[in-house]
C-alpha cells in the first residue's frame, strides 16, 4: 500500500511545451507511480491519498484503476484542484518539470485521510519524504500512517525523495532522519544520504543508514549501480547496460520492483536483482509511470548480470 499526492502530467514528446501541438497526457508522484510499478509486476497494490473533484482528479483515478491499482480509500477534496507537473523532453539531459501544487488537495493530506483497517492489513505501507514535505498535515499523516504500521506489525518503506524545491534543507534533514526511524526498508541516493549528514562512499552510507534502524537499506548511485544491506549482508548491485533514453521513473521502478520481489517473499539477493531490472528497463522507454516494466519486459535483459555479496 502507498500513501501519499499523486498528479496529473502533461508531457511533450519533444521540445518546449510553447512549442507543443499534443501532449502526452499521465499521471505523477512518487507513491502513485511505484503503486502502478508494483501492480504491473503482478503484485497487488493500494493507492491512497487525496485529490481534487475535477478533470485532472478523475484522469488520476481512471489512470491507477486502469492498472489495477486500488483507489478504494482515495479522498476527494471537493475545494481544492488536483496538482498539475507540466514537462518539457527535448532528451535525457534537457528535460524540465515545472510542479503546479500551491493549494492542491494534495498538499492537504492529512492524518484522517489514513484508513487504519488497510494499512493494517497491507503487506507493506511505502512512504516518501517528498509526502512529507507538503505541508505540515502531511508531515503528519506521514508520521502518522507509520506508527499506525508498525503497531500493526507492517513494514514501513521509506523513499527519501528528497525534493529541494519543497523545504530548507536543515528541515529536510530532520524530518527525515525521524522517517529513517521508523522504517524497516529505506531508499536513498548518494547525495540523500549525505544531506542527513553522513559521508562517505555508497557502503559507507548503507552502515551508517542501518544503524539508525532499518532491516535493508539500499543506497542507489545512477549508473554505478546500488549497494544494499538486508539482515547485516551487503550486496554489491551493479547496474544493467542498457541505451537511456529517459531517467525520469527510474528511482520509482527501482523500488517497484524491490517492494513486489519483498511482498512476494522473495530472498534479499532476487530482490535487488529484480529492482535494478526494473530500473534499467524504464530508462529505455519516454514517459514517467507509463515507462514502468512488466515482469516479461526484464527478460529481455542482458543475462551477464552479476550480482556480488558479501559482509558488511
């Protein structure tokens, strides 16, 4: 189960959207998208946060339903719009999105918009630290869905997503430390990590990661792969030689295919595996929740993938 904004995405295929004729028209946000990656690699998957009584809300909803997601516990907040993220793609490196949220009903979250029957029947409740930064309703809510977890026994995952346009840094690195905390499975990139203040390499980050809590923690590092600790073993993840054509679902594939593999009770070694497939073969396709794989799209992958373990 995910909690937390989802958005409707207008995207152009090529150019400046000054430019644009048509768009390609989808959905954004962090727990939205990895709902709709787990749900195509054959796992079940919840969706819940809120979102605004018109056009661009429905598109949200019809969009996760159409992928199997359920919405069942959605809000609809009948005085606030959906938020909107408008993209331009010219190519990997020259791509901009600009987010339209001020007083979207997504930054209205808040802790009563949380079904506790749900989370406590979930398999697993995916966070993100870009949820939490919002607004201060959403910080708790966030908070809030996760001491509601882990009372019930539901591992809590954790996105750090940190987004620097959406608060100070100094905030940033508080709040989430304190998310940190309360979760058992964490995803951070390099330059996430070290805003909590640690240093180092990406192994270095991982140890200093699980000391504050968590079972696994992986620590991902773009094109050099990630490195993941679960249960006190280290796993060197190196990343799938493929043609990039665009980053921009890769770190929610990632841990789409993590969050499937975990529910489906698979070992921590397939588990990485699987989330580094899934993050090269989103890269190969245009577009942010519609580039996510399907089980039979990682078979296409290279086979000389290996996958290196040791102590940590």
């Amino acid at each position: 189960m995910t909690f937390g904004e989802a958005l409707a995405s207008f995207r152009t295929s090529t150019g400046k959207l000054r430019h644009a004729t048509t768009v390609d028209v989808g959905i954004a946000g962090t727990e939205a998208t990895v709902a709709v990656g787990v749900s195509r690699l054959g796992s079940r998957a919840a969706w819940t946060g809120r979102i605004g009584a018109d056009e661009p809300g429905a598109l949200v909803l019809t969009r996760l339903r159409e992928e199997g997601v359920d919405t069942s516990a959605a809000v609809t907040d009948a005085h606030s719009p959906t938020g909107l993220v408008l993209r331009d793609f010219r190519s990997r490196d020259a791509n901009r999105s600009a987010f339209y949220r001020t007083g979207s009903a997504g930054t209205r979250i808040a802790p009563e918009d949380l079904r506790e029957d749900l989370i406590a029947g979930a398999g697993v409740l995916h966070l993100s630290g870009s949820t939490a930064a919002l607004s201060e309703t959403a910080d708790d809510a966030a908070f809030a869905a996760a001491e509601i977890a882990g009372e019930a026994n539901v591992p809590v995952s954790l996105s750090l997503d940190h987004r620097p346009a959406l608060w100070h840094p100094e905030d940033a690195r508080d709040t989430l430390l304190d998310l940190v905390s309360h979760a058992d499975v964490v995803f951070a990139r390099t330059d996430e990590a070290r805003l909590l203040g640690f240093d180092g390499d990406a192994d270095s980050l991982v140890a200093e990661l699980a000391r504050l809590g968590p079972d696994d923690v992986i620590v991902t590092q773009g094109p050099r792969g990630a490195v993941a600790e679960s249960l006190g073993v280290r796993y060197d993840v190196p990343s799938y030689p493929v043609h990039e054509i665009d980053p921009d679902a890769a770190d929610e594939a990632f841990v789409a295919g993590y969050l499937a593999d975990l529910v489906a009770g698979e070992p921590a070694d397939r588990r990485v595996r699987t989330a580094a497939a899934c993050r090269a073969a989103a890269m190969t396709v245009p577009g942010g929740a519609d580039s996510l794989p399907e089980r039979a799209d990682l078979v296409d992958l290279p086979r000389q993938h290996r996958l290196a373990r040791q102590s940590p």
